[in-house]
C-alpha cells in the first residue's frame, strides 16, 4: 500500500459500508502507522467480512518501544476464518493477534503462520504468547503452522 496521508489524517470508515465483502486478503507493514490506520479504515468498512488474511508486507526487527493503538471498539461479528502470517513475534503482531481473538465472537478457526525458522526459540516464544490470548469464540479453534 502506497500512502502519502499521515496516520491522523485517515478516516476511521469509509462514507459507505460495503456490505458485500466477505474476504479480504491484506498485507500490511504493521510499523507504518499510516498503513495500519488504512487498513482498519478497510475492516471497519467490511462489517459482513467472514475470512481475512493479513501479511505483514516487510519483515523488520522489532522497533524498541513500537506500538500502535488498536481500537478497542472493534468487533468482527461475521469473522469465522482468520489467516495471520506473524514475522517474528512482535509486540505489534502480538496486540492484533489478541484484538482478533478478543474481538471474533463467531471465530470458527485462527490460523498463525510463522516465518521464523521450524523449531527456533521465536516459535516456542509465539505458541507460548498466543495460547495465553483470550478467545471470544468458544468453538474457535487455533492453529500454529510452522515454516
């Protein structure tokens, strides 16, 4: 996504719902606060979306201190299917994995895929954190796929 918008400057939803949209595939880099506030405006705009999958679009280290404000308001009433590719374990990666899990009420499967390599201490690290997260759904299955 190419923006020349500040993250202030967003809107929080489009003018219009579209009511249509069920799925939506997304890469994001989730340290452009510009990038993040779009794609939120994206979701918000998509109250029926039943299957999403974000990517982060550029892998990174880590930015000391980094984090985004991720709206509490936000519910996924229709989300059943959540695809989420977490690079490295971040905390930002970690605050929108648990929004989704908190916020997904009719969550039905949460699929994290990593990038770090088979069996390295990150992975151990990421199963560990996600487990801990709460889930709104009570039948929302969640699975880890390693590289």
């Amino acid at each position: 996504m190419l923006f020349a918008a500040e993250a202030s400057e967003v809107s929080t939803r489009l003018p219009f719902n579209l009511n249509c949209v069920k799925k939506l595939d997304i890469n994001v880099d989730l340290y452009n606060s510009t990038e993040v506030s779009c794609a939120l405006c994206l979701i918000r705009s998509f109250p029926y979306l039943e299957h999403m999958e974000i990517q982060e679009a550029y892998y990174k280290y880590e930015i000391a201190g980094y984090r985004v404000e991720l709206p509490s308001d936000m519910m996924f009433n229709h989300l059943r299917e959540v695809k989420l590719t977490l690079a490295s374990g971040s905390i930002i990666e970690m605050q929108l994995a648990k929004l989704l899990l908190a916020k997904s009420s009719v969550l039905v499967r949460m699929l994290f895929k990593s990038c770090a390599v088979k069996g390295s201490a990150t992975v151990k690290k990421l199963v560990a954190e996600l487990t801990k997260f709460q889930c709104a759904s009570p039948k929302a299955e969640v699975v880890f796929i390693e590289n």
